[in-house]
C-alpha cells in the first residue's frame, strides 16, 4: 500500500476507537443508570490494558528499533505533553451536560478541549501502525488488510477504554432528559480527536523511521500518564460510595486488562 492508503488504514482505526466511545451509551437503551461497580470495573479494566499495552508493546518495540537513549526522552515528552494538557484544560473541563446546549462558540471551545484531551490516545494508536507494510512485521489479517499485532492490539485496548468514558458522558445527558441516540453521538464526539491524532502520528514516524524509538517512548509516555492522572482518579471517583472505596472492583478490573495483554508479550 501506498501512503495514502495506510493513512486511510489507521485514520480508519482511530475513527474505530472513537465510535467506541458511543457504546458506552448503549446501555441507557435498556436501563435508567449504570451500575458504579461496573463503572469502576470497566476504568480498572482499561487502565491494566492500557499499562500492559504500553509495556509489552509501545516499549519493547521502541527497543527493538533502537535503544533506551531515544525512548526515554520519548516517553517524558508522551508525560509532559499529558501535563500541559491537564493544564491547558484546567478549570475549563466542559460538563458534558453542557453540549446539548451549546451555541456553535462553545462547541468550538469544547472541541479544543476534548481534543487536548484524548489526542494522545489517538497518538498512541498512530504509533502501534509505525510497522504497516514492513515485511517482516508480525501481522494479523482484518478485513482483508493485514495489520501489524500491536496495531491491532492498541485499537482494541483504547476502544475499550473508551467505553467507561463514553458511559461517563452519558450519564449527564440522561439526567438532562436528552435522547438515547443524541447520547451516543455526544459520546462520539467527545473523541472524534483521536482519528486526527493517529493519522498526524503515523504521518510522523512514516516519514522519520528512524526516530521511531522515540514515537514509541512518546506513545507509552502518554498512555502511563493518562491512566495515572485520568483513569485512576475517575474510578475512585466513581467508586467513592462503594464498600472499600471501590479500590476491589478496580483492581480486579485491572488484573483483567493486564492479563488480556499478556498475549502482546508473547508475539
């Protein structure tokens, strides 16, 4: 494939994780509210995903391209970009209550935001693509278009965890009375940013191949930070009512992700 057509590709993955995001409102189909434990549960879930992911995959590849030197500095600008995006968006964090109400100024302003915040998410599914169309890449074969393991792995990994965070944007928009199917368009939009982020991603490290330790330490950089100071806060915060704090339901959740990833490490 040309380069166009592996943009399409991943620009096509990212825009996968975002609709998965809209899933989390499905389940106000069929029910008024969405049990905390399962809430918590599905935030432990995507944090050990996404650690183990970053770990098994974004890391060791980034070695196996190159050496610690690169992907250290990589993995601290993937931190420090996390940090100026928590400061950027501090105090200005929209309710999601507030996008059915919003004039078009505002959801330009919300659209910043959100895209400040889950543009490294699609950064990190960018980087999982840096090895389409090598020829010696381990591959799995979907819908015809063989795609490298990891790739399809981090896909996997950010679509999950963008459930729970579609459930989060949800919940206000019940409270508001708005619609099942307008809940799941919000909840997409919430992360239309990450199909932007892969492709400006993969566009990167295409093109600078051998600075792809450093795409690599920037991806897990990133995911490690979000689930410190995204993940791990939103589910305690969830799970402030439950017995213990919620801490069980998010730890097993955890151990569940974690486990699901171990697969990663054996490719």
């Amino acid at each position: 494939m040309g380069l166009a057509a592996d943009l399409a590709v991943v620009f096509v993955a990212g825009l996968v994780t975002a609709l998965a995001t809209g899933v989390g409102a499905l389940p106000f189909f069929l029910v008024e509210e969405f049990d905390d434990r399962w809430n918590v549960a599905l935030w432990g879930l995507a944090s050990g995903i996404m650690v183990a992911a970053s770990l098994f995959g974004l890391v060791r590849e980034g070695l196996a391209y190159g050496d610690a030197w690169l992907l250290a500095p990589g993995a601290l600008a993937g931190v420090a970009l996390v940090a100026a995006g928590h400061a950027v968006v501090d105090g200005v964090d929209p309710d999601p209550g507030e996008y059915e109400r919003a004039d078009f100024r505002k959801l330009v302003l919300i659209l910043g935001v959100l895209t400040v915040h889950s543009f490294p998410e699609g950064v990190a599914v960018g980087v999982s693509f840096a090895e389409l169309g090598f020829a010696d890449a381990e591959t799995v074969t979907v819908a015809g278009v063989a795609l490298p393991v990891l790739a399809a792995f981090m896909t996997v990994a950010i679509s999950i965890h963008n459930v729970p965070e579609g459930v989060a944007v949800a919940i206000p928009l019940r409270s508001l009375g708005v619609g099942e199917w307008r809940m799941v368009w919000w909840a997409v939009f919430s992360s239309l940013p990450q199909p932007v982020g892969a492709v400006l991603a993969f566009a990167f490290v295409s093109l600078a191949r051998g600075l792809l330790p450093l795409g690599f330490g920037f991806a897990a950089g990133a995911m490690v930070s979000l689930v410190a100071t995204e993940f791990v806060p939103e589910a305690l915060e969830r799970g402030r009512d439950l017995s213990g704090g919620g801490r069980r339901e998010f730890v097993a959740g955890a151990l569940v992700g974690a486990l699901a990833m171990v697969p990663l490490a054996l490719v």
